[in-house]
C-alpha cells in the first residue's frame, strides 16, 4: 500500500470494544484498555505506523513522515 502525506484520510472509529485510528480505510492502531499497562496509548497495528495523542491532538506518522 503506497502512502502519500498529503493525500491520507485519517479518521477514528469503534466496533463497540476498540477504538481504532484508521487511515485511508486501514486500521492502523487501537487505544490500549484502561488498566491494562497499555491503557491512554495507541497500540500499532500496523509495521511502520506510530500514533500518539495529548489533550485534542491526535499525531500520526508512518516511517517517521507526519501525516497529520
């Protein structure tokens, strides 16, 4: 799957059990469950992506590109 920057559609969706970051209709990543040693983090899902937040900004690189 090719990636350009400037054209990823970034958005976060829920099944009902994870909320997932979602890129050009790949999940990417999911929120870690609260009390788990994973929890307030995003769990890559996929080689190569990192996600990270704080307060209302969500980060989203992909081989260390920011892509939003």
């Amino acid at each position: 799957m090719e990636r350009d920057a400037e054209h990823s559609a970034a958005s976060i969706e829920s099944d009902g059990k994870d909320i997932y970051v979602v890129v050009n209709g790949k999940r990417i990543a999911k929120r870690g469950h609260p009390n788990t040693p994973q929890a307030k983090t995003w769990i890559s899902l996929e080689p190569g992506w990192q996600v990270s937040s704080s307060d209302d900004t969500l980060a989203i690189s992909y081989e260390g590109v920011a892509i939003q």
